[in-house]
C-alpha cells in the first residue's frame, strides 16, 4: 500500500540537480496537522517549485546558459512545465472531487524529466 502525500513531499526530477518540496492547494482536508494532497497538485511553481537547474537539452534556459557558454553545454534555470496532473493516483481514497495522491504517483514535466516523489511527507497513513 502506498503513503498518502502530504504538504512538505520532497520530489525529485530526472532532470533536476537538487529535491524540492511539495506546496499543497487543492484542498483543506488536514491528516495529523498536514494538508492532504490530491493529483491536482501538480502546478508549475505554485505546487512544484523548481530543482535548481534542469539537465534537459530542451529547457530554453539550458539552451540559451550553453549559447552564452560559446555551445559549451551548460544547465540552465528549472522551472517545471507540467501539463497534466499526477497519475495515476490512488484508485479508493479520494480527497474532494479528485484522488488522493500518494508516493507511487509520477507526473511528467514538459522537457522531459519524470517527477516522482520521494518522501511522502509521513509515514503513517497510506491510501489506495
């Protein structure tokens, strides 16, 4: 069974350089004094902040950081694009209209990382 995720995650990017935390929005519902997250925490910057800097050839600020570097490759600035929520979710528990999100769930950013998420914020509550 998996952890439900709650506000304070940590997630990672295969193409991040450092972990972030997670910001919860979608709902109020609170678990042992955290808010409980949902797959439709998966804004840019308001619930995924950046990794530091992004290793995809396609991030703009990894193209322009290697063009400024004379064609030397060079990571730029991540700011995570993702398009689509979480997935796939817990198929059970809901939080609200939407499933509750736990630490199996993955979202994808739009250059190309896989984020995932790698402490669910607790370890004591699990959904499915």
């Amino acid at each position: 069974m998996s952890s439900l995720v709650v506000t304070g995650a940590t997630l990672s990017c295969t193409m991040g350089t450092a972990p972030t935390v997670l910001v919860v929005t979608s709902n109020t519902t609170v678990v042992a004094t955290l808010t409980a997250a949902t797959i439709m925490d998966y804004t840019s910057v308001t619930n995924i902040p950046s990794f530091t800097l992004c290793a995809s050839t396609t991030n703009p600020t990894t193209i322009a950081a290697t063009a400024a570097a004379s064609g030397v490759y060079t990571q730029g600035a991540c700011i995570p694009v993702v398009a689509a929520p979480w997935s796939p979710g817990a198929t059970k528990t809901c939080i609200g209209n939407y499933a509750a999100l736990t630490d199996s769930c993955t979202c994808t950013c739009s250059y190309g990382g896989t984020i995932s998420i790698t402490y669910a914020g607790q370890v004591t509550v699990s959904a499915s």
